[in-house]
C-alpha cells in the first residue's frame, strides 16, 4: 500500500487541490440557472476540478526506465 501511495502522489495530490479549487468555483462562480452542466450542482464541480487536477499533476510523473523496459520484455 506504501509503495502505491508513493508511486501516485502527484496523483493523489493534483485531485485533492483539483476538488478544492472545483468546490470554491461553484461557491463563488457557479451557475445561477442550473443549465451548466459542470457548474450547476457542487458535487459535479468537484469531482470535474479533482480529474483535471490529478490529470494535470500527473504529467510531471517521471516514468521509471528500468520498469518500464521489464514491462516491454514482459509483453
């Protein structure tokens, strides 16, 4: 579970601020008439805000070479 944990930090870390950031613009952005899908309910924000933001934060993952070249020779 640790050597999960460390491998997906950034993961980890890009949806934690992801879905804060998300939260905070539906409290202080939103959408008035509820016609926005994203915007319209806070839970939609959030979970919106927590993708982008691990999906953001996980482009800086190094890639381990050495894994990566077992992987290959495994398939």
């Amino acid at each position: 579970m640790k050597k999960w944990f460390n491998n997906n930090i950034l993961y980890l870390t890009g949806a934690i601020i992801g879905a804060f950031t998300g939260y905070f613009y539906w409290q202080q952005i939103g959408c008035t008439s509820g016609t926005c899908a994203i915007t319209s309910q806070p839970l939609n924000s959030t979970i919106y805000g927590a993708a982008m933001g691990a999906l953001l934060l996980g482009m800086f993952k190094k890639e381990n070479k050495k894994q990566f070249a077992e992987e290959k020779v495994q398939e």
